[in-house]
C-alpha cells in the first residue's frame, strides 16, 4: 500500500477540498493508494467564513502551527498532494524544502488563487509574493488543475508536467428523476453567501422577466438577507448540506450560473453547471472562462453576455418544455462521458502511480 499526505486546505466542508481531491479517496484505496488527509481550515473556521463572521486570531495560529507540525512527517509518505498553496499569505518555502530534499509533491488548482498575490491592493503582498503560486508550480512534480486557464499560467510559470481535470461529480450520487411541468417554473441557483453577488446583479432581469413568466428563485446556499436584496421577486432560500445539495437542485427546472468577466472569474471551474447537467437541467451561465466550454461543448444551454441575453434565454427555457428538455438530455450526457468521477478517476490513478512506483 502506497502512502499520500494530502494538504487539503479544508475539511469536507469546503467544496473545493471535498470535489478537488477528497472524494477520490475511497477509489483510491482501492487501487492500493492509502490517502492521510489533512486540511489546513476546519469546520469552526469554515463556518464563520460562510456566515461571514470573523474567527479569533488564536485559532487561525493554532490551525497554522498544526499544519507545520504535520510537515515533519513529510519523508514518511511516498507523495504528498498539496491543495493549492501549503500556506496562504506565505512564500513558498516549505514548497522549496520538498524540492531540495527530493520529497514528491503534486499541487492540485482549481481557482486563479494566484491573482490573491499578482492583483492584491497591498503593495507587500504584491512585490513579495506575486510570482509565488508559479513557484510552487515550477516547483510541483505535477500540476493538476481544473481549466485552460489555470493550464496557461502553469505553462507560463515552467511547470513540468501538467493535467487538466475538470471539477467532477460522483455520478452515482446523482440519479436522474422525473421532472413534472408546472405553472411555476424554479429558476435556480447553488453556491454560497461570497458568490451570491453574481445572482443579485440579475435582479433586473428578474423583475423583467417576472412580467411575462411565473417563475420562482431558488438560491441554496445563499444567506437569508438576499431576499432583501432582490424585492418584488419570488425567492426561496435553502440551507445547504451535502447530504441535501442533491435533493435541492432536483427542485430546480433551469439552473444558472452568472458570473463578472474577471481575471478571478476566469479561474473558476463550472462546478455549479456540472452540478445541474447530473441532476438533468438545462443551464444559463456567463460566457466567462470554462462556462463557455462547458456549455457550447455539451450544448446543454445558453450563453448569456447582458442583461437582455438573460431575459431572452430564462424565458426560452421557461416557456419551451421541449427546449428545455433537449438541454437537459444534452448536460447529463455530457457529464457522464466527461465531468464524472468515474470518467477522471483512471487518469488521476495514472498521475499517482507513475509518481509512486
């Protein structure tokens, strides 16, 4: 049995620790890979995020000086996997002790973090740190990550060896129901309170599109004071869960996806989209990084660069059943032949055992 430390940055919790590398695990093990996993943020820190509450300075310290001590233990693993970054906010020196000591690392991105540093306000942060996530790629023996766009910056940055595996879904997870028609068409939305931003600024194209359709808003994740934010529209908020993400999204009968057109957006991974196609639904996203390629690739939706594109598309979907049916056959096809665990698991297999012979 082979033996990988992975430096998550969160618990399962965090989705992106939780779809990026952990949900890998027991398939690992299966292949004789045995996974020690160890976030850096716990539930505690996660939760306060989320709320956006502030966690004490004593805590973070005690997070930060559990990671160091894991690090020792470093040379006992035949490969460590590292989510991102080994610390935030700190150059990259940990990632250059790996690599003068020989020790194997892979790095795994799935977010432009890099412009955290290279786009910061603060000036130190800037003229310090601004080249540091193109060292730790230089410096992995493999890059995975989650696009193109992250793709170019590893190639720009001299990274070795570079994979680029799309955020996935356990298809298993995602059995395709019955969708009735109604009056009421869901248009809906997953995420969480730092992201719901995008959805407030459609709140135009909602009141527009509120005098022609019967629609209600579905937000999951969002935090309870958006319905605030969006008057004279039907909205419903949902707690999210892992347990009931699922369940949640099934409600749905469009999901979208909007997003701005910045170097951070570009970076993103079209989880949310991928999420919808499993679950069967026809998609409205942004033409913003890889939603363009998801959704022209799949043919799974629309395409929507204003306000007036929104209005036009959600009502197409919401009022033509056999478009939106047409998309949503297309999505789930798409995600079964690229964007499941079952499809990706053979190439991360291939990465890690040809690491760890």
């Amino acid at each position: 049995m082979k033996k990988v430390l992975l430096l998550s940055k969160y618990s399962r919790l965090g989705a992106s620790s939780r779809l990026r590398t952990q949900q890998y695990i027991p398939s690992l093990a299966e292949h004789n890979i045995d996974v020690t996993v160890s976030p850096l943020f716990d539930d505690v820190y996660l939760q306060a995020l989320y709320l956006n509450k502030s966690v004490s300075k004593a805590h973070v310290l005690k997070l930060f000086l559990a990671r160091f001590c894991v690090l020792f233990m470093a040379r006992k693993f035949d490969l460590i996997w590292i989510e991102k970054e080994i610390f935030p906010y700190f150059p990259a020196f940990f990632e250059r002790l790996f690599s003068i000591f020989n020790i194997k690392f892979i790095v795994d991105i799935d977010d432009a973090i890099f412009h955290n540093y290279d786009l910061s306000k603060n000036k130190l942060i800037k003229f310090f740190l601004s080249k540091k996530i193109d060292t730790v790629m230089r410096l992995s023996t493999n890059v995975i990550v989650g696009n193109n766009y992250l793709a170019a910056r590893a190639k720009k940055a001299g990274a070795k060896s570079i994979y680029v595996i799309p955020t996935v879904v356990d298809i298993y997870r995602y059995p395709l129901t019955y969708k009735q028609s109604f009056e009421i068409i869901t248009i809906g939305w997953i995420g969480s309170p730092s992201t719901q931003k995008y959805v407030v600024d459609l709140h135009r194209v909602f009141l527009d599109l509120n005098k022609t359709v019967q629609f209600k808003l579905l937000l999951v994740g969002a935090s309870s004071d958006v319905v605030d934010l969006l008057p004279n529209v039907n909205v419903e908020v949902l707690k999210w869960s892992e347990d009931t993400e699922i369940d949640s999204i099934n409600r749905m009968d469009i999901g979208i996806m909007p997003l701005i057109d910045g170097p951070w957006e570009k970076g993103k991974c079209g989880y949310k989209l991928i999420q919808y196609m499993a679950c069967g639904l026809p998609v409205v996203a942004s033409p913003v990084g890889v939603n363009i390629d998801i959704v022209n690739i799949n043919q799974c939706g629309f395409l929507a660069g204003n306000d007036k594109e929104w209005t036009d598309s959600l009502f197409r979907l919401s009022t033509k059943t056999e478009i939106r049916n047409s998309y949503a056959d297309n999505g789930r096809k798409g995600v079964e032949s690229t964007y499941s665990l079952q499809q990706q698991l053979p190439k991360i297999i291939s990465i890690f055992s040809s690491m760890i012979k």
